[in-house]
C-alpha cells in the first residue's frame, strides 16, 4: 500500500483565512505609521530648520541601509 499524505484542503482553507486577514491588518499597520510619521513631522516642523536638516540625513541614511539590507538579504 502506498502512504497516503493528509489532505491538502486544511493546508488550503489555513491560506485563505489568513489571506483574508492579511490586508485588513496591512491596513491597520499602515494607518498607524502614518499617523506616527505626520506627528512625527509636525514636531520636527516646530523645532526649526537645523533640526528637520539633521531629521533628513538620519532617514535618508536609514532609507538606504534597509535597501541595501534587504537587497542582500534577498540573494
């Protein structure tokens, strides 16, 4: 007799419960980013030129890590 593997319905309706989900909770996280980052700029904006100077070089170096991160950790 050969080996029967378990059925792969469960495997299926697992992936599509949490396909349903994925996007709600994208969205959630997405929503909660933002409102960090418009807060986040706002009080930037109050404390002057010199400090949303320095603000920008930090991101755009952390911008540039995770890209570059990601493109090796994806190889």
């Amino acid at each position: 007799m050969d080996d029967v593997s378990p059925s792969p319905a469960v495997t299926h309706a697992e992936e599509a419960l949490l396909g349903l989900l994925l996007p709600f909770w994208q969205l959630v996280i997405a929503a909660v980013v933002l409102v960090v980052v418009v807060l986040s700029i706002a009080r930037l904006a109050r404390r002057g030129r010199s400090r949303m100077s320095t603000a920008l070089l930090v991101t755009a170096t952390a911008i540039v890590g995770l890209a570059l991160l990601g493109a090796l950790l994806q190889s």
